[in-house]
C-alpha cells in the first residue's frame, strides 16, 4: 500500500513490467506496478518502482 493505493505486478497479465539486474552479490529491480485507488476505483493507477539491494 503506497498512498492509499494498493500496487502489485503479476507476469503474464498484460500490465505493468519488471527487470533485474544482477552485479556481484548486488540485485536491482525496476518496473512499474499497477493498482487501484479506492478513492477513484475506476481509473487504475501505475506508479514506477526501484528496489536495491545488497546479499551478503
């Protein structure tokens, strides 16, 4: 939940994308996800993401 907006991404569905990059034991993920604003639950909301992160 990000603003009041629930956002998810499920491959295959036609909507929204995501990519990882892999550089040592560092993994970043982009895309965009999509959900719905129950304040205007018929217009559907995309928001881009980035998520970093480091394994050690």
């Amino acid at each position: 939940n990000v603003n009041g907006v629930t956002l998810g991404y499920t491959s295959g569905t036609g909507q929204g994308n995501a990519s990882a990059t892999k550089d040592g034991s560092h993994y970043k993920i982009t895309g965009t996800a999509t959900g719905v604003d129950m304040a205007n639950p018929m217009s559907p909301v995309n928001k881009s993401f980035e998520i970093e992160v480091t394994c050690s």
